[in-house]
C-alpha cells in the first residue's frame, strides 16, 4: 500500500445503482482516466502537462477501466488497460520492482525509488490475471509470463522468514496492507502459472501464500479483537488504533480481501471499525461493508465520496465501488476465519 499518498475514493450515488443508471457515471470516470494516459500507455495521476505517475496508482485506475470496460462493452477502456500493461510490463527493472516517473508527458522520467517492493508487483500481478479473465487471451498471458515471473521476484526482494515482507529493501517495516496485498498478488500467480503449466512455479508460490497466511496471522491482536497496522524489524508492532489511515485502513484491507462475513469475528472487527471511526469513508471502507453483507452502509459510505475525485486512482476505485460484484478475485476467492486465518470450513447444509 503506497504511504506517501493517501487516495481518498469519491462516488455520488444515493444507493448501490440498478443495472443502466450508474452508465452515464461510469463513463464520466473511465473517461478522465483515457484523459490521463500518456502516449506510451503509461496512466498519470492527472491529465496536466506535468506528469506524476506512480505505477502502484495506476494499476488500480487500470483496473477500474477493466470495470468499465465489463459494464459498457465499450472496447477503448480494453485496449487502454491492455496499452497500460504493456507500458508497465516494458518499465520493470531487472529485479521486478518498477519506478515512479516524473516529467513531461511526451517524455516522463524514472524517479529511481518507489514506495514499496512489495505491494507494486503484487498488484500488477493481480491486474495482469483479472484482465486475462475478461479477455481469455491465452497468448497474451503467455507473453508477459517473463515479466510476471520477474514480479514474483520482487515481491520476494524482501520475502522473510515468518513469511511477511518488508516495504522495500531500504524500508524494513512488514505493513498488514502490503501482505494483504502480496496474498492477493501470489493467489493470481499462482492461476497465471497453473493456467500456463507451469506446475514447479505453482508448487513454489503455492508455499509462499502458505507462509504468508501463517506471517498475517501473527498481525492479529486477540485481546483488542484487530490487527496490528506493521511490525518492526525488531518484532515489535504497530499496535495504535488512533487514525483510520493508517490503522482503521489496514483493518479494513483485511476485511476486504482475506475475511469470511461468516466469520463472526471478523463482522465484530468491521463494528469495531464502525464505532472507531464513524466519519471516514473510502474505497477501502466501501468494500468491507459491501462483502460483510452491510450494502445499506456501504451506500450511505460511497454517498460521501463525490467531492474527492481528484486523481486518475480516484476514478479507478470510484469505477470498482460501482461493480462491487465483479470483485469476485479480490474479495470473494479467499475466505479466512480468525483469530488463526484457517480456512473457514463450508456451512452445513441445511435439511430438507
């Protein structure tokens, strides 16, 4: 999770919206993101002649147009993201991580730092597979396969024994955001590897999202019912619950990406949540209530959201919260049960 910004999502909506009515808004936002993209693919923070892009950012306004592009058939919004990939794909370094960029438009500039080594390819990885899965474009898949497997490598730039990451090699601190992330970025290689064949590399990264579910699982805090923000390279954590960013955030990742709504620890922590910090809302905080099955809050969230539209990543989200049910990957693949994060066992079935 990039720390240096924080993108505060904005959606004006009085509800979650019935099918055709949130057309016109969806085009509203995945059209300022085409107005973003600069000439070589790559997705700017904003249309300005002065370019700011950060690729972590943009992967998320990519894959709010993969949204638009499933909800309006409109074929610009595929081939931006598919343009954009190829940009990302041709930028990495030779370790898997990538770097900010800074400059004109016709001619923007690697930066030579990013925020993090672990959540930028992670999320790449994670919007790589999702768009394999709207276009089945197999050969695509496997022409970026070097460059995917050259994310994996970067995610394990700081890849520990506990089974966390740090930020990045100059930055040890293991955020729960970026594991968070990381899980979802190693869930999609290993489809991306199964799907090519390519059963040694599945195995390999198959046990990396086992020692990463075991490394989130010593972030939980069982007498304070939430997780801890980071741990320190000293094992010491990061225990406050003052700010939703970054601690309420953190918490919401996880309700988001790994927790069973038929947990019902994990629906006391989204409570939790709620009473700790009423008046925030974002993407992050639409998302968990939405999967814990509160659609009602979650409208009443997106609903307070309009007036922070301000960055291609902002429309990206906005564009995700106005499809929360094709989030099915991120969301919906990966069900864990606290205070352990087993996985929760099926429901019995109910007699007839």
């Amino acid at each position: 999770m990039v720390r240096s910004v924080v993108a505060i999502v904005c959606v004006a909506a009085a509800g979650l919206p019935a099918a055709g009515e949130s057309e016109p808004a969806i085009s509203r936002s995945a059209d300022h993101i085409l107005r973003c993209q600069l000439p070589d693919g790559g997705i700017a923070m904003t249309p300005d002649p002065q370019v700011w892009l950060v690729p972590y950012f943009a992967d998320l306004a990519a894959l709010g147009l993969l949204r638009a592009y499933q909800e309006t058939n409109d074929s610009r919004y595929r081939r931006a993201v598919l343009r954009y990939i190829d940009w990302h794909a041709a930028h990495l370094n030779p370790d898997g991580t990538i770097y900010d960029f800074r400059g004109s438009r016709d001619q923007p500039e690697p930066t030579g730092d990013y925020d993090s080594s672990d959540a930028y390819p992670a999320l790449f990885l994670s919007l790589c597979w999702e768009t394999f899965q709207v276009t089945g474009d197999r050969a695509w898949l496997r022409r970026l396969w070097p460059a995917l497997q050259r994310c994996v490598a970067g995610i394990q730039l700081t890849w520990q024994p506990d089974g966390l990451t740090f930020a990045k090699p100059t930055y040890r601190v293991k955020y729960l955001m970026d594991n968070l992330e990381v899980r979802v970025g190693l869930r999609a290689a290993v489809r991306i590897a199964r799907t090519l064949g390519d059963r040694e590399r599945q195995r390999q990264w198959e046990d990396l999202l086992e020692q990463n579910r075991r490394g989130l699982a010593q972030l939980w805090l069982a007498a304070e019912g939430r997780f801890a923000m980071a741990m320190f390279e000293d094992g010491k954590q990061h225990t406050e619950f003052a700010r939703w960013y970054p601690d309420g955030m953190a918490n919401a990742f996880a309700l988001a990406y790994i927790l069973s709504p038929e947990d019902p620890t994990a629906r006391a922590l989204g409570e939790k949540l709620e009473r700790a910090f009423p008046a925030d809302a974002d993407y992050w905080r639409f998302m968990a209530l939405w999967k814990m099955g509160q659609h009602e809050a979650a409208a009443r969230v997106r609903e307070k959201l309009a007036g922070a539209l301000r960055y291609s990543v902002d429309h990206g989200l906005y564009l995700r919260a106005l499809a929360p049910a094709r989030e099915r990957f991120f969301y919906q693949e990966d069900l864990l049960r606290l205070p352990d994060l087993a996985v929760l066992p099926p429901r019995p079935r109910r007699a007839p």
